[in-house]
C-alpha cells in the first residue's frame, strides 16, 4: 500500500535539508503512541534511526536503516528501510524528497508499507495518514 503526502514549506531546499536532524525528527512525532527515540545517527545511507512506541499497555520496538541518499540541484532524498518492526506492520519503505520549487521547497513523504494481512493494509491506511498529516504543520512552522 502506498501512502503519499507533500508540503509547501518557506525556505530552499538545501535549508530544509540541514534542518533535517534529531530535533526535527522527535517534533514530527505525533502525541501517540509516544515515542522514546532509542538511537538517530542522521538521514544519510547506513544510518540507523531506532524507537521504541508506547502503547500503554504494551511496547513495540522499531528500528530502520537509511538504505539511499542522494541530491541533486533539484531534489534532495533519503529512503529509511524497516529493518525491525512492530507486529503491526511486515514492510516499511519510507522516501523523504526535500523537492526545490523555485525559491521554496516542497517535502514530500512517499511510503510504502504491508501489514501482515491484505485486508489490514485498508484498515492501517488511515491511521498512518493521520500519523504523516500531523507532519504538515510541524514542517510548515519549522521552515517558516
């Protein structure tokens, strides 16, 4: 299934680039489940961003890898790979494209994920595109 959100933001892309970092990525997080961020070494290829989500009654670990990252005089990207997952989900591709747009930018997330069954794909699509639209106004404030 694949999950395609973008956002108009204020500043270059190559701004929006350095602004992507630890600080940015607890920001993004949405008030649930909460998150403890176990380990963020950075958005580029090798890096491995861990988490650990509360859901009150249980904890589910996530941990992925940074498998691409590339820029151009146009587009910057990364792509995080889950590597360990929630019981929740079997697949997780996520592409973070920082797009110039003359002297803005847009960012776009472009996900693509499974859950362990067909029909839990439809039911998961909304909830995770609440989880990424909760992401418009953070960008939108950070790179005013």
């Amino acid at each position: 299934m694949k999950l395609i959100l973008r956002t108009s933001v204020q500043q270059s892309f190559q701004e929006v680039w350095k602004g992507f970092n630890e600080t940015l990525f607890r920001r993004l997080n949405p008030p649930f489940p909460p998150v403890r961020v176990v380990r963020f070494d950075g958005c580029s290829k090798g890096d491995t961003v861990e988490l650990e989500l509360n859901f009150l009654l249980f904890k589910q670990r996530w941990k992925s890898e940074i498998t691409e990252q590339q820029s151009d005089s146009t587009e910057i990207f990364f792509i995080d790979q889950g590597i360990k997952l929630p019981f929740f989900l079997r697949y997780w591709r996520h592409r973070h494209r920082i797009i110039k747009d003359g002297e803005h930018a847009v960012i776009a997330d472009e996900i693509e994920f499974r859950t362990p069954f067909f029909l839990t794909d439809y039911l998961f699509y909304p909830l995770l595109y609440g989880q990424f639209l909760y992401r418009k106004p953070v960008y939108r404030k950070v790179f005013s």
